[in-house]
C-alpha cells in the first residue's frame, strides 16, 4: 500500500508541476481531492460489504456515482484540456458540477447493468438493480426496468446540464459527453472480466489489453 500511495503522489506531484510551470496555477489540492472522494466511497462499500448491510437505491447512488471513478477521472481530464486554468473555475469543478455527476451516473448505471449479476456471484456489495430488488421486493426483470429508466432520465439531466456549462472549457465538456456515451458500448456485453460468453471476452480482451505486435522487416 505505501508503494502504491508514494507512486499515485508521484504522479500527482508531477502533473501539478507541470501545470504550474505552464499556467501558474497549483491544481495538486483539487487533484487529491478527488481521490480522497473516491477512497471515502470505496471504504463506505466496504463497510456495507463487511458489515452485510443492504443499502437503499437512494443510498447506493449517492455514493456510487464517486465510486464509478468518474469523477476523479474528469477532474483529471479537466486540468489536462484546459488553458487557461482559472481558481473559479477550479473551486466549481470541486463541487461535482451536474455536468460531472450526471456522467458518473449514467456510467454508473450502465456498469450496473452489465456487470452486477456476475460481481454479486463474486462477492460484492448490491449494485442499484439489488437495491431495487431489496428495497421493492421486485424480480431482476422488473428491476432492469427500472433502472433502464432511470438511465434515460438521467440523459435529460446530463443533456439540460451541458447548457449550463459556462466554466467549463469546450474540450472538457467533450470529455464527459463521450465518456458517458462509450459506457453504453463498454457494458454492453459486461467489462471482459465478469462475462461468461468466452467469445466476447477474448474479443474485449484482445481490443483493450492485449499488445499489437508489429513484425519490422
């Protein structure tokens, strides 16, 4: 773990050095901070997990909107597209903006749905379709239902969101519209970890982690 922390500070002192060398600002706070959100909504899992306790949908997604990973990936994004990078604009983007939750939800929710049967098989705490089903006493049917209607009303939020969007640099906003829009391809078929179907996963496997080895005459 102190290996792993000293080579996420390392990464994170190297990015603030160089935007602070190019623009003058210090973004190392607002890049911590994100990842001190995401460890607190890890461990809250984790205690729901140990603990066996079942979460309301409410609940889940308060905090599984931050334990996507969205968020600190976007905050990422952010300080990497933009020039120039402002305080203000900074300060907005550390309060989750709706540009930045509605995202994180929508990836949430789509994660959800493609990949929860296998990760509760595994162990792992409920996702949003066994909040559901808990809190309802509904079937997985009725409850992929639900929440594939929750999905496309957080489209129109997402969608409202990017009208209001005044600090955020034209770049960035691509960032998080296209992040949201690959996760409907990503969890199509699960993530290539949990799924079954061999074939699919090979394929997954082969596009995102397998090198292309390249034979030079």
């Amino acid at each position: 773990m102190k290996v792993c922390y000293l080579a996420l500070l390392n990464v994170i002192t190297e990015i603030g050095y160089e935007i602070l060398k190019e623009q003058e600002i210090n973004v190392i706070p607002y890049l911590k901070k994100s990842w001190i959100d995401l460890c607190k909504a890890y461990l809250q899992e984790a205690r729901w997990y140990h603990s066996g306790y079942k979460p309301s949908l409410k609940e889940y997604m308060d905090n599984g909107w931050v334990s996507i990973a969205v968020p600190v990936m976007l905050v990422h994004a952010f300080v990497f597209v933009t020039n120039p990078i402002t305080k203000e604009a900074l300060e907005w983007l550390s309060k989750y903006p709706d540009i930045l939750r509605w995202a994180s939800t929508i990836i949430r929710f789509t994660d959800d749905l493609g990949t929860s049967s296998y990760e509760m098989e595994r162990g792992d705490v409920p996702k949003s379709i066994q909040c559901y089903m808990n809190e309802k006493g509904v079937s997985e049917e009725e409850a992929r239902k639900h929440i594939n209607m929750l999905l496309k009303e957080t489209w129109k939020l997402f969608n409202a969101a990017q009208q209001d969007n005044s600090l955020s640099h034209e770049t960035f906003l691509g960032c998080a519209i296209n992040a949201a829009r690959a996760s409907h391809t990503i969890y199509q078929h699960g993530d290539g970890h949990g799924i079954q179907n061999s074939d699919i996963k090979n394929r997954i496997s082969q596009l995102y982690f397998e090198p292309i080895v390249i034979s030079v005459p």
